[in-house]
C-alpha cells in the first residue's frame, strides 16, 4: 500500500494491521544525541489504550515497544528509529461473519474498489490500531520538541455528542478518562456513555489541540504552509470529518475588525488565527481541532450489500468505541508535535543563519 509516510526531514512510516501479529513504525531524520529507551514510550500508549475504563473498546493490548535500530546506549544515532508492538489481544474471529459484507461506513467498499482485496480483520490498516504507531512516534517528536524549544503540545477532549464543557481546567484533563476539561461532569458523561452503549449505537466528538513554546517562523509560505500540512495530518487520523485552525468555521460570522489578531508592544491582543500567519508560526499558541465521526461498528441493524451485490443486513459484533474521540486527544497531539517537529528541522535547514530576529512579540 502506498502513502504510508509522510514528513520531508522528519519522516514516518507505519506498517502493520489491526489483527496481524505486530504493528510498528520507522521514524526517519531524528537527530542523533536524544535520550531514549522503551520507558518512554509507556505514558501516552497508555493515554491512548483501549481497555483502560468500560467508556473503550474492551481491547486490551500490552503495547510495549520494541526499539529494532536508531538507538545505541541509550541515545539516538541519527539513523532509522525502528519500533514495534506485537499485537496480543486481537479476535479475528469477531468478524469472521462480515468477511463478505461491506460494513456501512466502513473502508469495506472503498479498499475493496482500490485493491481488490479484502482483509476484514478488526479493519486492517483502517483501524484505529493503526494509530498507537503514530503516538509512538510523536514521543521522540514530544521529547525532542520539549528539550530544543520548550516546546508543549496537550489536548483534550472539548465535545462529546451534544455536551460540551461548562468549565476549562487543564489539571482535570488527565484525571478523567475522557480528557475532559471539567472535572464536575465526568459523572454526566460516565451516564451518558454508558447509556449510548446499552442502546448500540454511538456519537462523535471533538477534539482541541494547541502547541506552546512554538517560535515564530516554522512553516513555508506557499505549498509547505504549517497550517496547511497540520491540517492534512491531523485529517489523515481514522475517523475525522473536520479540521479547524484557530477559530476554523467561526470565522464565517466574525468581522475583519474582529478576527485580526492586533499587536501591541506587550504581545498580541487575540489568537484567532491560531497561531499561524502565512503558513508560518507566529509565536503564539499554534492551535487546531478536529470533529470525529460516530462509530460506525455498532449493533443496531443497517442495510448494506455482499461481494455479490445482494442486500444483507449488518449487525457490527466485537469490541467497539461507542465514541472513538474519546481516545483521539494522544493521536491529535501525536500528529501536531509530528508536523512541529518537521518544520522545526527544515527551518533549520533552510534559515538556521538568519539569527535572532526583533522585535519578538510576546
């Protein structure tokens, strides 16, 4: 399959399916000297684990890392980062009875039109599983972006169905296991979640991700734009619909004078842009958010047809996320700190002799 990598200087490519014995990554252009070994990698795997609370899919896989090559005594070498995970858990069987049926909703259709092939296992590399490879990636990305810039990429959950948080505390984030931002509605959402899956059905999500510490003047002008390659990371997660950067849509009904983000000598006044002038990092907090779709494996009948172009009806059995958003915050960060990463070496690359450069703006 092709269109398995992306990144210029800062390369990733995954591999793997859902149901097959491994899943894994090579990460391309990481410079040599960063701190590394397979404990670092535990923390966010496990932010973005299923199994973890009755809200996932029940899935439970160890994902622990193997690192294959690009780390010798503890320290990166400036060649290709191998990783691995074996997958433990997967139960093929669970779709044995849709191995000819194309699930609606589902890449069931469009892969089988592209290949001709079919590999009904959990969704092959359509699945969700595929992006634990991308997390595990963003971890050198995290880790390096933190030690070279101070650099901070978090997120956290800002809608799930038609509830939205009534309080912003960042603390709360990692204290639920909805990353969500309001710690007095973790029980309003435990009801609602728990309801959707007796009723088998699902809903979707949104998802906010911003980047502190970013400089000003990482992106191109033109066809390389920071906000540009954002968005097309962060659209290439399974499930998402929608990218907005900065205030996205809302700027449809706001005014010139309103949306402008005006500069004063203490800094700017207003971050609608979210952070991204002409393609390049104005210094503010680089923000995006993405809108995932319901889960489409649910158990409430839809009407689909077989390889022969017969009507069937589909009922999705197995372990399924009646909301999958609710474990996108890791992979939303995982792919901004991905593109930071990038643009931060080909900044390097291309103007690392420009200089300090003033006034900087707050």
């Amino acid at each position: 399959m092709s269109s398995n990598a992306f990144g210029k200087l800062l390369t990733v490519t995954t591999f793997g399916e859902s149901h097959g014995p491994a899943i894994g990554c090579v990460v391309d252009g990481c410079p040599p000297g960063l701190v590394l070994d397979a404990g670092d990698f535990a923390s966010d795997l496990a932010r973005r684990a299923t199994g973890k609370s009755r809200y996932t899919s029940q899935r439970r896989e160890a994902d622990e890392v193997e690192i294959l090559s690009g780390v010798y005594e503890g320290a990166t070498t400036g060649t290709p980062i191998a990783l691995l995970i074996r997958n433990t858990d997967a139960r093929s069987k669970d779709y044995s009875e849709i191995a000819r049926t194309f699930r609606p909703g589902h890449a069931d259709y469009t892969y089988w039109h592209k290949y001709g092939v079919r590999d009904p296992r959990g969704g092959g590399r359509s699945s969700a599983r595929e992006t634990t490879m991308r997390v595990a990636a963003a971890v050198i990305a995290k880790k390096w972006l933190a030690e070279h810039h101070g650099v901070r990429v978090r997120g956290h959950l800002s809608a799930l169905g038609e509830l939205a948080p009534r309080a912003f505390d960042w603390d709360a984030v990692e204290a639920n296991p909805f990353f969500w931002p309001d710690a007095g509605m973790v029980s309003e959402l435990e009801a609602y979640i728990t309801a959707l899956r007796k009723s088998g059905d699902s809903v979707g999500a949104r998802v906010d991700v911003v980047a502190e510490g970013v400089p000003p003047g990482w992106g191109e002008p033109v066809y390389g734009k920071l906000d540009a390659e954002l968005a097309s990371a962060l659209m290439s997660i399974n499930a998402v619909k929608g990218v907005e950067i900065g205030d996205g849509f809302a700027a449809v009904s706001q005014k010139g004078s309103e949306h402008r983000d005006e500069i004063t000598a203490d800094g700017f006044l207003s971050n609608h842009a979210g952070g991204i002038l002409g393609g390049i990092s104005s210094g503010q907090p680089v923000r995006a958010s993405i809108v995932l779709k319901p889960t489409s494996s649910i158990l409430i009948p839809g009407r689909s047809v077989d390889l022969d172009g017969q009507p069937t009806e589909v009922v999705t059995k197995g372990r399924h996320d009646p909301c999958v958003g609710i474990r996108a915050t890791p992979i939303a960060e995982a792919m901004m700190a991905l593109v930071l990463m990038d643009h931060a070496l080909r900044h390097r690359a291309q103007c690392g002799d420009v200089g300090d450069i003033r006034p900087r703006i707050a």
